[in-house]
C-alpha cells in the first residue's frame, strides 16, 4: 500500500499519467511493474486497473451497461461483462443503484463507478487517483475497506491523496511531492520520524527551567507551553539526558510525554507548504 502524497497542484495525478502512458514525460524514463511505459500505453498496463480523477462515462447508459461495454470491449461475452459488472458494482456499494442512468448519479457514486471499473478484473497493481474524492465519511471508510482487501489479496496498491487521515489509514508506504519534485519518501513510521520530534516536561517550579535547558542544548527550541509545561523540540531529543539534568538542578519532573509528529507536521517541516498550496 503505497501512498502519493502531496498538496493539490504537487503533481500527483500527472505522474500517475505518466506511468500509464496517458501522457509523455519531458525527459528520462517512466516504467511500472519492472516495464518501461511510452506514451499510447503498453502490454504491461493490462496488469493494472487504475482510476484517474474526474472518470467520465457516458450519462445516458445505466452504472451496469456502462460496465458491461467496458467488459465487452475488451473480448468479453455479454452474460460473462455482465456479471463482472454486478460483481463490481457489489464491491462498491452500487448494486441498488445498478440500473440508474449515470446522469442521475451524484458525485460520490460517479466516484464509486470509477473504482468499479478499475477493479472489473484482478490485477498485480492497482492505481487509485483520490478515489474518496466527493465521498461521505462512511462512503470513505468503505471505499478504504475495499483498498486494503485488494492489498490482502497479493495485488500493489497505489494510493494518491492529499488527505493526511486516509494515507495514515491505510498505506504502508509513502511519497511526499511537492510542485513536481520528490521530497522525501519511506514507510509511514520513516517518514513520520523524519521530522522534527517534541517531548513535554512537567517541571515544578517553572522559573529557570526554560533557561537552563536552553542553555544546556541551544541547538532545541524551548517553548513555555503551559505554566506547568515545557515544550522541547528537535531532531535529536534525549529525554532522558533533559530529565537527569533537570531533577540534578533540584526541579521536580511529574511527567514527560514524547509527542507523536503528524505527517502533515513533517510535510510542513520539509516544504514550508500547507496541503492547499496550488
């Protein structure tokens, strides 16, 4: 479960149409699956499904005719697309609405379609471009219940989002991008320990606590963020070290608490940018 990562406008989708051969890169050399892609596609995506922003189909068919085609242009018997397309449709929660025309449905069950069509086969790779986009909270969770079955099914999954909660949800790997240039990239917990870390100290009394881990470690910052706590941060924090000298300089410490970094933190840290940066 891989997660692409990044603001909307960082690149993500035109990346994914790269490695699809949607689109031609400006220079050097796109492969997926260990096979180089050029533009107009390759035999190698007939092992992929994917699903790129914005699918269209035509409004006046039904969600299953619309499937069925789909199936049926690609060498299938009617009854066998037909089925594939129940099938999928189930999948994503569509069913009841099979035999709606398109033009009727709201955006997330356009979204909803456009997963459907992705998984009409099983496939070594699955490229999902912001599939929750437009999708209520209970639409999301469904759809990420369906993301992590294809992972636990053997199939590579990769997942762009700029939505920090469904990348953590899910994915075991990730990708930061931002305008165009990769940032930095490992699993979740590599990543999330990229950046910079906080401890928190309960000290009693206050006065000169700050004072004397400043200038103890002036290479931390130090910040009051309580009148009974202190924030310390940085990429190398031995709490331990911190604790000792402050108990040797007769302070009581009543509690420490390590702060996790959030990876919208980290995003921040390594770019400077917010996740509505265009």
């Amino acid at each position: 479960m891989f997660g692409l990562l990044g603001p909307n406008g960082s690149g993500k989708t035109t990346t994914i149409r790269m490695l699809l051969g949607l689109i031609a890169q400006d220079y050097g050399e796109a492969s997926i699956l260990g096979e180089r892609v050029k533009l107009g596609g390759s035999d190698v995506l007939k092992r992929v499904g994917s699903f790129i922003e914005g699918p269209g189909f035509p409004p006046h068919l039904s969600g299953i005719s619309a499937l069925s085609r789909l199936a049926i242009a690609r060498g299938e018997k009617a009854k066998v697309a037909h089925r594939l397309a129940e099938e999928s449709l189930e999948r994503v929660g569509l069913s009841e609405a099979a035999t709606k025309r398109v033009r009727s449905y709201s955006l997330g069950m356009r979204q909803r379609l456009g997963i459907a069509q992705a998984l009409l086969y099983p496939r070594d790779l699955y490229v999902l471009d912001e599939p929750t986009n437009g999708l209520d909270p209970s639409g999301m969770r469904e759809v990420r219940s369906i993301i992590t079955r294809l992972a636990e099914g053997g199939a590579a999954v990769v997942l762009s989002s700029h939505l920090l909660n469904e990348v953590e949800a899910v994915c075991s790997d990730v990708v930061i991008i931002s305008r165009g240039r990769l940032i930095r990239s490992g699993t979740i917990g590599e990543v999330m320990h990229s950046g910079e870390k906080e401890v928190v100290f309960r000290v009693a009394p206050m006065d000169g606590a700050k004072e004397l881990i400043t200038i103890r470690f002036p290479q931390l910052l130090v910040e009051e963020i309580s009148s009974s706590e202190i924030g310390v941060k940085g990429t190398a924090i031995d709490a331990g070290t911190i604790n000792e000298l402050l108990v040797g300089s007769h302070f009581t410490v009543s509690r420490i608490v390590e702060r996790q970094t959030s990876l919208e933190e980290v995003f921040v840290d390594l770019t400077g940018e917010g996740f509505d940066v265009r």
